[in-house]
C-alpha cells in the first residue's frame, strides 16, 4: 500500500523518504533545507543542497545549518548551483539525473557514510514551459530510485511562483508533502513498473490526474499497469480520466492494464473496453 501523508515540519524523514515541500518565497527554501539537512548529518549522512544563484549565495541560505562551515570543509555538505546538477546540454534528463544520484548515494556510502540527503530547490525549472513536463518525468522516476537506494529527498517549489496546475501534479507524485492552501486528496507512485493511486480522486482534481497520467505516459515502456486497490473513492469524472489515458496509450501501440478496480469504477471503464483484471 502507498502511504500519503502531509508533513508540518521537515524532520523525522528517514532513506527512502521523497519529500515535496512548497516554500513561502519570503521566507526563503534554504531554512526548510537546513532543518532537513540537520537530520541527515546527524544519521551520519552526507548532504547535498542544490538550489539557485551561485554556490556562495547557497551557502549563505544555509546559515542556520549547525556546523555549517565545518561540514562543507569535511566534505560531508556540499553545496551546488541548479544548472551543475540538473541542467545537460539539452535540458533535464529524468533518468540521467537519477543515475547521477544513485552513482552519488553509492559514492557516499564508500566514503562511510550511511546514505546521501539532497535538498533540491526546482521552482526555476518548473515555472519554465520548456522545462515543467521534464521535472514530472523525473519527479515520477526518481521516486522509485529514492525507494530503492540509501537516498533521502526534499523537493522544493516556492508556492506563490508555482502555478497550481503544476504544483500540485508534481505534489502527488510524493508519499509525503507540505503543500499549504492547495490540498491534496490522492497520491501517485510508480513501484515495479506499476502505477498506483491511492486516495481520493473526484471530478476536482481530474485535471492534475491528467497531468500525472500524462506524466506516467512519458516515462512508461511496455505494458503499463495501474492498481486502483488503493482508492477510498474514485468518481465518473475521475475514471474518465483514466479512461483518457487508457486509450490515448493503447492508441500508441501500448497496452494498458487496470488491477484492484472497484464496483463503480469497474462498470465505467468496462463501458469502455478497458482491459480490467
């Protein structure tokens, strides 16, 4: 079963954790990060924080970072600026990007320490048109590669620049997030190759599953399953939803097949012709 859960303060996190934490811009993401950094030093974790501006002005968001200056001359904080890390020469690559980050976890836990932590502030890739359905490909794939490796992440977006019909798309693809005054009711992850929802989905939030489906669409090779079993409720308007996705794929020469489907659900997509198990 895929958790969701809404976080009050970013602490109590542990490997395996893909944290989506929307920022007051005034305040700044790098007091958030600090906190959340903080943890992992002190699980024995090296820390990356990657975010805007030069490495300089990085540093200084950390200021309240316990240590900080020791730990950037141990080596166990490293601060970076967003194009070093998430920028190539043709623009974000989600599954490059996630081998760079499984390559650093390996490369931290030979160095003794016991994972990697990243705080990435992404709200410069996501207020780009050219850049948003990237950063969902990758937000869909590096959830997976956070579960399976000694990797803790916090993704940050500055709520007020973010328009909500990303925000909050890109916000369900984490089991665990702090979006306040845009709430969330479902949850999506891909675990195995298979896509699973859990939650509440209606006719209100249709549109960011939409965008999460269409996200899944990019990313997805083959056979493309999604289990339902984790849904409290799941209305017309939802499933036409599905039904959209399911068809636009099979149209592309990609199967799709629906498992764990309710009794009301079930009746609509059977309408449909969806391939149900």
């Amino acid at each position: 079963m895929v958790a969701m859960s809404e976080l009050a303060r970013p602490r109590g996190l542990q490997q395996g954790d893909h944290v989506c934490w929307a920022y007051d811009q005034e305040r700044g993401f790098g007091a958030v990060a600090a906190q959340f950094l903080a943890e992992g030093v002190a699980l024995g974790e090296q820390v990356l924080f990657v975010g805007e501006g030069d490495t300089a002005q990085l540093v200084r968001e950390l200021a309240s970072l316990p240590g900080r200056d020791e730990l950037l001359a141990s080596g166990q904080l490293a601060v970076q600026p967003m194009s070093q890390v998430y920028l190539g020469d043709g623009g974000l690559d989600p599954v490059a990007q996630t081998e760079v980050f499984i390559a650093a976890a390996a490369a931290a836990v030979a160095e003794g320490y016991t994972g990697l932590r990243v705080a990435g502030e992404l709200t410069g890739l996501v207020r780009d048109a050219a850049h948003w359905e990237d950063v969902r490909a990758y937000e869909i794939v590096v959830d997976s590669v956070i579960a399976a490796h000694r990797l803790t992440g916090m993704c940050g977006y500055a709520a007020e620049t973010v328009p909500g019909d990303r925000l909050r798309p890109l916000a369900a693809l984490h089991g665990i997030r702090h979006v306040a005054g845009h709430p969330l009711t479902f949850v999506a992850r891909v675990r195995d190759d298979v896509l699973v929802l859990a939650g509440e989905v209606d006719t209100g939030c249709a549109d960011d599953l939409d965008k999460v489906l269409d996200g899944v669409g990019q990313v997805a090779d083959g056979l493309v399953t999604v289990d339902l079993a984790g849904l409290d409720f799941l209305d017309v308007g939802a499933t036409r939803s599905l039904v959209r996705f399911a068809t636009g794929l099979r149209a592309s020469g990609r199967p799709v097949r629906f498992v764990g489907v309710g009794r009301g659900p079930r009746r609509v997509l059977e309408l449909f012709d969806v391939e149900l198990a």
